[in-house]
C-alpha cells in the first residue's frame, strides 16, 4: 500500500506529464515536500504587514506551481529567517 500526503499529491500532478516524456510508463520519482515547513514559513512571515499572500492557500498555490516547488520554498524560508 502506498501512502501520498497531501503535498506530494499536489506535486505528483505537476511531475505526471514530465514522467510520460521518458518513454516509459513505470513508477517516477516525487521530490519530498513538507507541507508543515511550508505552514511555519507562512506563519513567520504572516506577521510582517508588507506579506504579499493574505492566506495560507494563496501562498501554497505560489510555491507549489512554481517549476520548482523545494526551491521556492527555501527562498521564503531565507526571507523569513532574516525578519
């Protein structure tokens, strides 16, 4: 049985087509992406008055549709460490 959470959910749509292009139809590979880390980032920086997203679901659906979704999240977390 194989488990998804919810976050590699919403990836395994954005990495499906690029999958399809190798020429196989076998298992791929889902990059790990914490949704917690993505909720404290958004809690860190949620404080600060000039934060462009006014709700968590707005933010999420920046990062997550961003080509790359792990990178996206470290540059929020650099800007949240140095606030």
């Amino acid at each position: 049985m194989k488990e998804v959470n919810f976050g590699e959910a919403a990836l395994l749509q954005a990495y499906q087509p690029q999958a399809q292009g190798f020429g196989h139809s076998g298992p791929f590979i889902v990059p790990f992406f914490s949704m917690r880390k993505l909720r404290l980032v958004f809690n860190e920086l949620a404080d600060n008055e000039s934060f462009e997203y006014a709700n968590f679901e707005a933010f999420k659906h920046h990062v997550l549709s961003a080509v790359a979704p792990q990178l996206e999240l470290s540059k929020w977390q650099a800007i949240a460490a140095r606030r």
